[in-house]
C-alpha cells in the first residue's frame, strides 16, 4: 500500500519527508549564510589551518573554501636535542573541510574601505617643497635634467 498524494508515475517516501528546522537550526542556517564569501580560519584537530574564503556550507556542516592557504607548523627536533618550529604552507583552488573536522573557525576582519580616505587626500597639498622635516629644511624641487 502506498501512503501520501499521488502524482501519476511518482512516490514521496514519509521516511524522507522533510522536517521542518527548529528555531535553533534557522538561526544557525543565517548564521553560516552570513559567513559565506568572507574570508576565515579554519582549525582543524591535527593543528592545520586552511585560510581562504567560504563558498558552501552544506546541511551537515561540511564547508568549502576558495583560493586556499593550509598551514602546517611541526616542531622538529635534531640529534643534539635542540627543538624548532617548520611551518609549511601550502595553495589550493578548492579545499572541502569535513564538518566534524572543525575544531574552530574564525571570521577575518574585512580590509577597511579606503575610498574615503583617498577623496580627503586628494584635496590635500602633499608636496614638502619647501617644509622643515625633521629641522632640516627641504630644497625646492628642480627640474630633472633632459634626456637626450
């Protein structure tokens, strides 16, 4: 016996129904679609940390990062005993990140926007012709000689 609607030549299985999200699980969805296209950290168990930006989080929690940097620092010790660090690093196009292999993430901070501060400036008289710098007082610029 079939259960559910019918449409002609189709089958919806209950077990695979869709359950609606809890509250918590949609404040977690906007919160991870929030993080898409930004740049992160990712930390992984073992000590490896994969920078680059967030493409796709998927449903359990699976993510994949673009234009990737893996950095791997192990400490080596030589024979007389003597310890150091050796940092590797490492570029990938495309990286999947498993979500159970997350041990944390850490959004970066988005480079400051600049366009302001260039339209101040350009109203600004930059040149030091003729200013003390220093105590030293800066000669007029002259003409750089003609190449011939």
């Amino acid at each position: 016996m079939v259960e559910g609607p019918q449409v002609a030549g189709s089958y919806r299985n209950p077990a695979t129904t869709e359950v609606p999200p809890t509250d918590a699980q949609r404040a977690a969805q906007k919160k991870l679609q929030e993080w898409l296209h930004k740049q992160m950290r990712v930390v992984l168990p073992d000590g490896r940390v994969m920078a680059g930006a967030a493409v796709c989080i998927d449903g359990f929690g699976n993510l994949v990062l673009e234009k990737v940097t893996e950095t791997r620092t192990k400490t080596i010790t030589n024979v007389l005993g003597e310890t150091r660090a050796h940092t590797e690093e490492h570029t990938y196009p495309f990286v999947i990140v498993p979500g159970d292999k997350i041990a944390s993430i850490e959004l970066q901070k988005a480079a400051p926007d600049c366009t302001k501060l260039l339209s101040d400036l350009q109203g600004l008289d930059l040149s030091i012709e003729g200013r003390a710098v220093r105590g030293t007082q800066v000669p007029p610029l002259k003409d750089p000689p003609a190449l011939d």
